[in-house]
C-alpha cells in the first residue's frame, strides 16, 4: 500500500517555492480577472455623486441601495413583461416538447430517424421564413400584437431544440422504469 507521504514525498508542512510562485501567480490572475466585478458591485452601491467623481473613490464613501431601486421603479414594467413572456416560452415548449421527446427516445424505427432529422432541419429554417409564415398565421387567427402571438413565435423557435436536448436526456431512462409504471 501506498501511503501520501510515497506519493508527495516532500514533508509536511513545507511548500516548495514553485508551489508558492504558482499559488501567487494564480491569486493575481483571479483578483485581475474580478476587478472588472467589484468596480462593477462597488459602481452601484455608491451615489451617483460619488459614481461621478474623478478618480472614482476605491472604497465606497456610503453606501446606498439608491441605484437599485431607481433601476426597478423605471425598469419594473419591462422585467415583469420580459418574465411573462419568458415563463410563457418555457410553459408551452415544455408542453410540447417533452411528450414529443419521450416518444422520440423510444420509436426505434426509421420513423423515429426521419423526424429527428426533420427537427434539425426546421431550425436551419431562416428566421424570415418563419416570421414571414406566423405572421400570416397569427393575422388569420386576430392575435397580432398580443402576449400569446409573442410567445407562439418564442416556442416555435425553441421547441424543435428541446425536443433534440430533451430526447438525447430520455434515451437513457430504462425502458423497465416505464414498464413498471
């Protein structure tokens, strides 16, 4: 059996100075590469005043959460919007996707191939080709300019690679877990 002490044969306690100039060297990069963040985290906790000052102070004067709430009073309307719009998306590709992967992952014919290769190629579609089609679609039905004509074009957009993602993740359920259900 092998012990550390065989495996690392320096004593504990020591550090060879590479390992130090390593250490160091890997601790300057990360605080290099974090910088761009605490300007970032220190810009929105001070107040505009002190954003504004040449040099900007290093360490906050004050802290304030004055930014964030004038961001969310003028922006309120546009996030719960995006968030609808979003959760919409996700609801009704969900649906759709996830029983057409099932039944993807278990047809094991020429079929099944043949559809799965007809999704890769619905999304090498042109965006305009199908803009151009659900707008037609969408002015028969008198949905044009509403919340469910937006997320109608998200999850045309978004289920073909759901299906592909989601059938790539239910290939590997055990054909027996659905048997003994």
């Amino acid at each position: 059996m092998s012990t550390l002490a065989s495996i690392y044969p320096q004593t504990e306690g020591t550090k060879q100075p590479r390992q130090v100039v390593r250490t160091l060297l890997g601790l300057l990069i990360t605080a290099v590469f974090l910088f761009p963040f605490y300007m970032i985290l220190e810009s929105s906790l001070m107040a505009q005043t002190d954003v504004l000052r040449y040099p900007p102070p290093f360490v906050p004067p004050q802290l304030t959460l004055q930014g964030y709430t004038n961001a969310l009073t003028t922006s309120a309307g546009f996030i719960f919007s995006s968030l609808n719009y979003g959760l919409g998306t996700v609801v009704v590709t969900m649906l759709i996707a996830t029983p057409a992967a099932y039944s993807l992952a278990r047809i094991r014919s020429r079929i099944g191939l043949f559809l799965l290769i007809a999704l890769i190629l619905a999304q090498m579609a042109p965006g305009f080709v199908v803009a151009n089609s659900l707008y037609a679609l969408f002015s028969r039905l008198h949905i044009i300019n509403t919340t469910i004509a937006v997320i109608l074009a998200d999850s045309t957009n978004a289920v073909p690679f759901a299906i592909i993602i989601m059938r790539a993740f239910m290939l590997n359920i055990p054909g027996e877990l659905s048997e003994a259900a």
